[in-house]
C-alpha cells in the first residue's frame, strides 16, 4: 500500500503550512514487550492529542483558503511521497496565483473527481482545478480558463481503427472519474473500461485489452513519453471534445472568483506560466531523429537521381509536343481573334441601336464625375454635357449634390434611386433617376451608369390623384359620421324597442296574473261550492262540476306559465340569482338535461335594466341549446369581477360552428349582442365540434352615484 493510498483511507487531512500533522499508523507485532510497550504508550499519547484537537479545532488563518486536488493525477496533481506535500501543474499553479492575490494556500487530497466537487459544495474546500461542462457549470463558478485540453482517441501505431467514421463497436478505456469517462458513458455502441490512471491505459492499450484509450491528448503523450513508449502509440481521428482547465469555487463564493480572476489577468501565457508549463507537460520530442533524417535523405537522393532522368526525358517530348501545339493553337487563336472582332463589331453596333431606341435619357460618369457619354434622348432631354460635370453643368452647383446617386454607387457598388427636379424658364422637368456600377474584368467600378426617365407626366397624374383621393377621403369620413349617427340611432331604437317591450310583457303578466288569475280562482271557488250543493244522487252534473273544476285548474297553471314567461316576478321580487335558478330548474324540468348553477358570491345585485339583459340572454341560451345543440349537460357560472357581472354557459353538445356565428339569419344571437352592445359590454361564442359551446357576457356594472 502506497503512502497515498494509506493516507486516503485513513480519512487523514494535510494541510500545508499547519503545525499539526496527522497520521495513520501501522502496527506490526513485536514480540518482545518492550516494543508492545512503547507502541501502546505512542498511541496513547497520539490519542490524546487528536482528542484535544477535536475540542479545540484549528480556526483557518485571514487571507487562506483551502485547495483541493487529486491524490494521483500526475502531472495536473498528486502526492509527493518523497517530499511528503502535494506537487503538480495546479499546485505550482495555485501557488503563484496566490501569491499574486495576496493569499495563503492549504491543500487537501481527494482521490477522484466526485469527491473532489463535494468537498468543494460542502464548504470543505474553497477551490480546485476542473474542466468546463455544462452540467459542472450548473452547481458551480468558473474561472477565466488557465490551459485547454483536447480529449481524443489513442490507438497501437500499427492499428487501422479510423475513429472519423465512428468508433462503435470497440473497447474504449477512460481514467475513472475523468472527463472522457462523463462524455463517452453515454455514447450508444462503446464498451467502456475504466482504468485508475494513464500509464495503466497505455500498458492495457499496448497489451491489447483495449482497442482505443481516450483522454486528455497532452497527459496521454507525457505519460507515453516518460515511459518511452510515444512511438508505440498514436492519436487516430481529430479530438473529440475540447475542455477548458479552470479553477472553481461554490456558487455562492463569488468575491474569491473575482479575485482569482484578477490574478489570472496576464498571467495565463506569460512567463511564469510557461516554465510551469514546460516544467510539468515538457516538450514533445521531435520527430525527425537522426536515423529519420539519413533515411530521409537516401530516399530523398534517391527520387530526385531518378526524377531528374525522367525529367530530361519527359522535357525533350514535352518541348516536341507543345512546338506542335503552338503551332496549331497560334492558327486557331488567329481564327478566334477574327471571328472576336467580327462579333464585337456585331454586339456594338446592336448596343447602341438599342441604346439609341431607349426611351430614357442613358449618361456614363466616370469617377471625377465627368460625363463621358450620353444618348440622344438624353441630348434632347437635358442638353449635350459630354465632358463637363454632372452636378456642375445640370445644376450649376460647386459641390455634389446631397444624397447623390452616382456618388452612393461608386461608395457601396449598389444600385441608388432618385428623383429630382429641373426648372428650365417657366417649364419643371420631374427626372427619376437610377445609377448603376460599370466594372472592369478585375471588377473595380470604373464608372456609373445613370438612367434618366422624364416622369413629369406621372407626378402631374399624382398630384390630380392625391387630391382626387383627399377629396373621397372627406366624401368616406362625411358618410361615416353619417352611418355612425344612424347606427346609434337604430341602436338607441332597438334599446328603446327593447325596454318597451319589457315594459308591456311586464304589464300583460300583471293583468294577466291579476285580472284573468282573479277570475279564475273565483270561478274553481264557485264551482267547488256548486260541486258541494249538488245532491248525491246527480251524479251527472258532479262529474260534470269536477270536469270544470280540473280545466280551470289547468288553466290556472297555463295563466301562471304565460305569465311567468312573459315577466317573471322572481325576477322583480328576489333578483337575478333566484330567476336565474328557477329558469334553471324549469328547463330542467321541461327538457330532462341537468342544468348545473353555481353563483359567485351567492347574492349578486344589479340595477333592474341589467337583470332584465343578463336574464334574458340566459333564456335565449337555454332555449339554442335545447333546439340546437343536442346536449346531456349544461353548466352555468354567475360570477362578479372587477366593475362588472360575468354569465358563463357551456354545453357538451355538437358544437356551434364558425358559419353558424357568422349567420346573418342567427337572430337570437343578434339579439343578444345587441342588448350586450347597449351596455358596451361583450360577448364571445366559441364551439368545438362534438365538444359543445361555451359562451361568456361580460357586463359592467353602472357607476355608483
């Protein structure tokens, strides 16, 4: 057992710079007692002192912090068993940014990667050195990074394994804990083997129990290397992950991050960082030995003695060859160069008969803005200004016109619009105006070619059009404040129509109830007394009093249904929440489908014309779904919100459609829009096919006065 191992299973804390040092202790037996003795007396003693230390813990000293590494992962970190303190590119590392940051340093061991982040989220340790990933990033803070590492594949340098197509199927070691054993543990198709460090990877590797050993690239060679085993080995496929080495602290240890940061600024490549560097990772060794370079050069000297008789060879025909071939090609490029010119007479002659059949005016400027060609259009259009400046000569100015063109063109090679005006005496001349980039072969802009449209005629036909469009614009809005005034008008009416209504439904239900149900009772109390007075023996005539006395009493509840149709008096006399449940419970009643009523709060008051609205689109509701809407169930809900009344209704029937809704002839829906729209409330319908229909009103209350 090594003294890290021992010292990692005996639970044993070193802390660098501490008075204290702890042990483990091992016990061989001694025969003789003297020994026995003395080593009972040492672990007496050494239990004292630990039961002492555990009353009065050591308190960590201002401006320390405590380290983290990882017992054996040489070079990055381990234990130094010879020195008896913890070594490595990290420890160097952590010494030097502490010294830059003014802090002390004690470092703690733990033997993987796991441990290493839990004595870190315990508050055990303060930092340690880790590579980035999502998932670490998560529970803890990085730092600014102090080195990158590749994680690729290694196979035997005589192996044909090519991971670029994909590296399933093969026995692929990782060190336990690392970064390559958290990426690669989840990939479909590898057998992992986990190994304890590198050194062991290669040996497995070389030993063929493993086909591929994936890892950080520079650990990988270093280990190969100071075993002398780098020829043996070599990276196959390009890296499969990059990682950035940082240093980490808890989530909530931001002030240390920032001042771990700080060291870091200028220190991470310079000088002090590449001697700890090259102390730990070294070099990699050159390549070209010197037996490479003999042989390198006999094979060298070798190619080039018998290139150079092939050379001569080849040279001598290749020179024959191509005598032949100037001779033919110098024929054929005379027949070229004719047949060019004959075709670029041809193609200029039909460039300028089409530039000449343009209606719009055509001007070449070059770059000091110098007309070099116009056509005749153009000529006619403007004037002839071949060889003066454009803006001098059109608009007698001294400096290029603002937003010019021709100037946008030579700055960003693009095509540019313009419109511009022209005053010539007493006539205006409205151009619009378009510059294209000319290019030469290497495609630098040589100069611009503007086209010039006289659009006089066009701006006059806008200017008659704007103010045709201004004029219809008043003739619209005129007709609707019209339509609108109208509108609010037939609305006023159909308000007016409505309360009307209400109000004689209200007096015939009266009438009816008082008049017509007054005489009817009278009449069943006349005819129960005649039935009394009858003697027994005319049985004709009691039969026929009972008859009456059964169809006035019919026609009593018809009168009390015809009246309680027309205007309930629930409604007047205890409110909506009671009308609402009774014209529930009479649908329920008359139709057989459940009706389900839930009021929120229980009593909910609202002015009469409110109560009258919200009832009888309730009643219109009850009476589509019974007609339409096939269903089992309804479910109602009557709640108060903030300034108004909410009336939810939902059915589980086949569904309102769209072209239902928007059906002109849907007079009840119209209806109860209209009586929503008077209260400047709203109302939505919506339905799901063989889900049903919900519908919702929302009506504001009235301001209180």
């Amino acid at each position: 057992m090594s003294g890290v191992e021992a010292w990692s299973k005996g639970r044993s804390v070193c802390r660098v710079g501490e008075k204290r040092s702890c042990m483990t202790f091992f016990m061989p037996q001694r025969k003789n007692i003297l020994g026995r003795s003395f080593i009972a007396a040492l672990v007496l003693m050494t239990w004292c002192a630990s039961a002492n230390a555990a009353v009065a813990p050591t308190q960590k000293k201002a401006n320390t912090i405590v380290a983290v590494f990882q017992c054996d992962y040489s070079p990055v970190s381990y234990w130094d068993k010879n020195a008896n303190k913890p070594s490595g590119f990290f420890v160097d590392i952590m010494d030097s940014l502490a010294g830059r940051a003014g802090l002390q340093v004690e470092y703690i061991c733990k033997k993987d990667w796991p441990e290493m982040i839990t004595a870190i989220e315990s508050g055990e340790a303060d930092v340690g050195t880790l590579l980035k990933s999502r998932e670490r990033e998560k529970i803890m803070l990085f730092s600014a990074p102090i080195d990158v590492t590749y994680l690729a594949f290694f196979a035997r340098s005589q192996s044909s394994i090519d991971t670029n197509i994909v590296p399933a199927g093969y026995t692929v070691g990782v060190v336990k804990g690392s970064m390559s054993d958290e990426h690669l543990k989840n990939q479909p198709g590898l057998r992992l083997q986990t190994e304890d460090t590198y050194q062991e990877g290669i040996f497995r590797l070389l030993a063929g129990k493993i086909d591929l050993f994936a890892g950080e690239d520079s650990m990988i060679l270093k280990s190969a290397r100071e075993a002398g085993l780098e020829e043996r080995i070599k990276k196959v496929g390009k890296p499969f992950l990059e990682r950035e080495r940082c240093l980490v602290v808890r989530k909530n240890n931001i002030r240390l991050l920032e001042q771990l940061n700080r060291a870091l600024q200028g220190f991470t490549g310079g000088p002090e960082y590449r001697r700890i560097y090259i102390k730990w990772y070294g070099t990699p060794a050159s390549y070209w030995t010197t037996r490479r370079i003999l042989i390198g050069a006999g094979v060298a000297l070798f190619l080039v003695l018998c290139g150079m008789a092939l050379w001569r060879y080849l040279s001598l025909s290749r020179i024959n060859k191509e005598l032949l071939l100037n001779i033919a090609e110098r024929k054929e490029a005379e027949k070229k160069l004719t047949a060019a010119v004959t075709i670029s007479r041809q193609e200029k002659a039909k460039t300028e008969a089409v530039i000449a059949a343009l209606g719009d005016g055509l001007v070449i400027i070059d770059k000091n803005f110098k007309v070099i060609y116009q056509n005749e259009v153009f000529s006619k259009m403007i004037g002839n200004l071949v060889g003066e400046i454009c803006y001098q000569a059109s608009e007698g100015r001294q400096t290029i016109c603002e937003n010019c063109p021709v100037e946008l063109s030579f700055q960003d090679g693009q095509v540019h619009r313009a419109e511009r005006s022209r005053t010539a005496g007493t006539t205006t001349l409205h151009l619009d105006i378009t510059s294209s980039p000319l290019r030469d072969s290497s495609g630098e802009i040589i100069a611009v070619i503007e086209m010039v449209r006289d659009i006089t005629e066009r701006k006059r036909a806008e200017e008659v059009l704007s103010r045709s469009r201004q004029e219809l614009e008043i003739i619209v809005q005129e007709r609707t404040a019209e339509l609108t005034m109208m509108n609010d008008q037939l609305r006023n009416l159909s308000a007016h129509l409505e309360d009307a209504r209400e109000d004689e439904r209200t007096r015939i239900a009266r009438e009816i109830h008082d008049d017509l149900g007054q005489s009817l009772t009278a009449l069943k109390i006349d005819l129960s007394l005649l039935r009394k007075r009858l003697p027994p023996e005319q049985k004709a005539a009691i039969e026929r009093a009972e008859s009456m006395d059964v169809l006035v009493e019919a026609t009593i509840q018809s009168v009390k249904r015809i009246s309680m149709d027309l205007r309930p008096g629930i409604l007047d006399h205890l409110g909506l929440t009671a009308a609402i449940e009774w014209q529930a419970e009479e649908f329920e009643k008359r139709t057989g489908i459940p009706c389900r009523v839930v009021f929120e709060p229980e009593e909910i008051s609202l002015d009469k014309d409110r109560t009258t609205t919200v009832f009888r689109i309730f009643q219109e509701v009850l009476t589509n779904a019974a007609r339409h809407a096939e269903a089992t169930k309804i479910s109602v809900l009557l709640a108060e919100q903030a300034g108004g009344l909410m009336l939810h209704v939902e059915d589980n029937g086949k569904g309102i459609t769209e072209k239902e809704l928007s059906d002109p002839n849907s007079l009840g829906l119209l209806g109860m829009r209209e009586r929503v729209n008077t209260w400047g409330g709203s109302l939505s319908i919506s339905g799901s096919r063989d889900k049903g229909t919900a519908m919702t009103v929302l009506i504001p209350r009235s301001p209180v006065l």
